[in-house]
C-alpha cells in the first residue's frame, strides 16, 4: 500500500474543507489501495468467501475503510454509520448471471462543530458465483443528509438504484417466497 498523508495534512489544512473535498480524498485513497488489499488478502478473503459467502466482501471494505476512519476520528470527523454503509438499507442489482452485481451503501459525515458536511456513497461491484471484485469500488459525494434525501438523489442519477428495493424489503420478499414454496410443497 502507498503511503498517504493524514486526513489532517491533505484535507483538514484546507480552508475547502467540504463533502466533495472529503470524496475525492476517499476516491484517491480507494483507486490507490483496493488491488494491493485484494492481492494481499487473496487467500484469507477466498477462505472468507468459502466460510461466509458474501460477508466476505465486507471483511473486504473493512480492510479497505479502516485508515480512512482512524483519520476521520483523529480529525475529528464522525462517520454514521461507518463506511461504506448500513446493509439494511442499501441497494443491489446486476445481470442475472450474478457475475457482476453492484450494491449502492452511504454514510452521513459531521464535522468537527457536529454539523452534517454531506454523505459519502460507496458502490461496491462484486459476484455472486464466487469471490470476485470486477472492478474498483465508486465514491460518490451529495451534499444531502438523511435517507429520503439520499435515496432521492441517487434515485435520480440512477434508474437502477431507484427500481432497486433495499436489502430488507428485498429479503422480506425472499423469505416470503420460500414459505410460499414450502406451502406448495405440502
């Protein structure tokens, strides 16, 4: 992995200081360090992966996250929830093959005064058939908080993300169907 500078020495020291300063920062940091993380942790993220299926790829963005939020706690900065997102309220869709689905997850960030500076998107590619990360994970920064707003906003840059349902109604339905299943089968 190269070595970054802080949180504080590239971004904090700026008088611009603003949610799309703090998304390229992570944009950056995400192109600069998602292939060395997967090449180094092939073998444990395949056991994962073996072991527990799609958590696998959140020991992944773990891995990938982690120096991003020790330097936004020491700036002072707090992430909810911790990126890339909450699970429960996120969104998947991808071909039907499953080879290369991606899940649209956020976090809303304050600054140091408490105040909300805007929301960091994290779009994580990935397949369903076995470990494998297509291609390198998006960031994208809005400047709205709260999850009527972001759903808006991202329901309006993306047709998929808004015919997309989020993961606990999408799992509902999913539950739904197997007791329907097993009542046929009686």
């Amino acid at each position: 992995m190269k070595r970054e500078k802080s949180l504080q020495e590239s971004v904090l020291d700026s008088d611009d200081l603003d949610i799309f300063v703090l998304g390229r920062y992570i944009e950056t940091h995400v192109a600069e360090n998602w292939e060395p993380l997967l090449q180094k942790h092939q073998a444990k993220l395949l056991d994962a992966y073996e072991r527990a299926g799609d958590m696998a790829y959140g020991t992944f963005l773990d891995m990938l996250f982690r120096p991003i939020h020790k330097q936004m706690k020491a700036a002072g900065l707090r992430l909810s929830p911790r990126l890339p997102g909450d699970f429960n309220i996120s969104r998947e869709w991808g071909g039907a093959d499953e080879t290369d689905q991606q899940r649209w997850m956020w976090s809303t960030i304050q600054g140091k005064d408490g105040k909300p500076l805007g929301t960091i998107v994290t779009i994580t590619f990935h397949d369903h058939t076995r470990f494998r990360i297509p291609r390198q994970p998006q960031i994208i920064a809005l400047t709205v908080t709260g999850k009527e707003a972001v759903v808006g906003a991202l329901s309006q840059r993306s047709e998929d993300f808004k015919n997309a349902l989020e993961f606990t109604l999408e799992y509902e339905l999913y539950l739904k169907s197997l007791e329907g299943q097993a009542q046929d089968g009686q």
